[in-house]
C-alpha cells in the first residue's frame, strides 16, 4: 500500500477534531473578530510650558534697590513669575493664591518678604489686573481668586507685584516669601 499522506492526515484530524484540539496545517479556517479602540479626554489641566519644570514658574524678582522712598511695580513674564497652564474638557478654571509663607490670616495690608538672617520684612502685594486693585487671593484671605476660560490652549496668566513703599530701609539682604498656586477646575 502507498501512503501519499492522505490518510496519516485524515487519522490527525479525526483524533484532533475528536479532543477539540486545533488543526495546523490547510485545512484551518481563518477568522476574523472586530474589537473596539478608544481614548476618553478627561478634563484637566497640565502646569508649565512642557520646556521648563511645571512645579515652579519662576521667581517675581523685584530687583537690587537702593530707596524704597515710592512703590516699585513689576510684571511677571514666562519663567519670570507667570502661570503657565493649559487646560480641556471644562469651561472654565480658579486660580488662588495663599497667604504665603511668611503672612498669616488676612493679606489685604500687603504679603510679607523675609530677611531670614534679620527677621525684618518688606511689604507686597500680588495683584490680578494691570491697575493693582484687585487682590490676588483665595477668596477667603483677604483676596480674590481668579477665574479664567479654559480654552485648551496654552495660556500665561501675569501676575502684577507691588513691594510697598517705606519711611526707612530695612537691613541690606535677601528678602524672599514663597506662594502656593492651586488651580480647581
């Protein structure tokens, strides 16, 4: 008798077929099955510009003086004090800004800057429009907290510093605070 694999064959797909077993070889099928892919947009806001570190913006740095004899005014830049932030997937965002750390309770009197060597402060203000009346807060310090439209776009919020004028200079230094944004959308 010849074999011309036909019925080794034929035995493998009885035994196979009779176990449930898959078959390889030609006499497989093909089949096809659908399946879904998706991604859902939350809403939600990313800090920073993607080129810098997004857990600090900078410093507002009102700069070497001399005389304190009449307010000095500032505006934040890029990297320089601005909050950089995009957000998608809500109407609109709050931006709030503590006391700080050197001020507690009510900041409508001016935040303070601290010599740490010395103890002595410096007054300022962080203001949200160029004509520094309205008071950058929380909502419950004394200031106001900002509320932005929220256009999935990369935005930069300024911020407009005052440090106050006084009768006498403090003592020759580095006079720092530090402000915690928190961003609720």
């Amino acid at each position: 008798m010849i074999y011309n694999g036909f019925y080794p064959t034929l035995i493998q797909l009885l035994v196979f077929s009779l176990f449930g077993l898959p078959v390889s070889g030609s006499y497989g099928d093909t089949l096809n099955s659908p399946f879904a892919v998706k991604a859902t947009i939350l809403p939600g806001c990313i800090l920073g510009s993607g080129t810098a570190d997004s857990s600090s913006f900078g410093s507002l740095n009102f700069g070497n003086i001399s005389s304190l004899s009449t307010v000095i005014n500032i505006v934040s830049s890029q990297n320089a004090g601005s909050i950089i932030i995009q957000c998608s997937g809500t109407p609109s965002i709050t931006l709030a800004l503590n006391s700080g750390a050197n001020t507690t309770g009510n900041i409508s009197a001016g935040r303070r800057l601290l010599n740490s060597a010395t103890g002595e402060y410096l007054l300022y203000q962080i203001f949200q429009d160029s004509a520094r009346s309205v008071i950058w807060g929380n909502g419950s310090n004394g200031g106001t907290a900002q509320v932005i439209s929220a256009n999935s776009t990369l935005q930069q919020i300024i911020l407009y510093a005052q440090l106050f004028a006084s009768s006498t200079l403090p003592t020759a230094g580095n006079y720092t605070d530090t402000l915690l944004v928190t961003v609720t959308y």
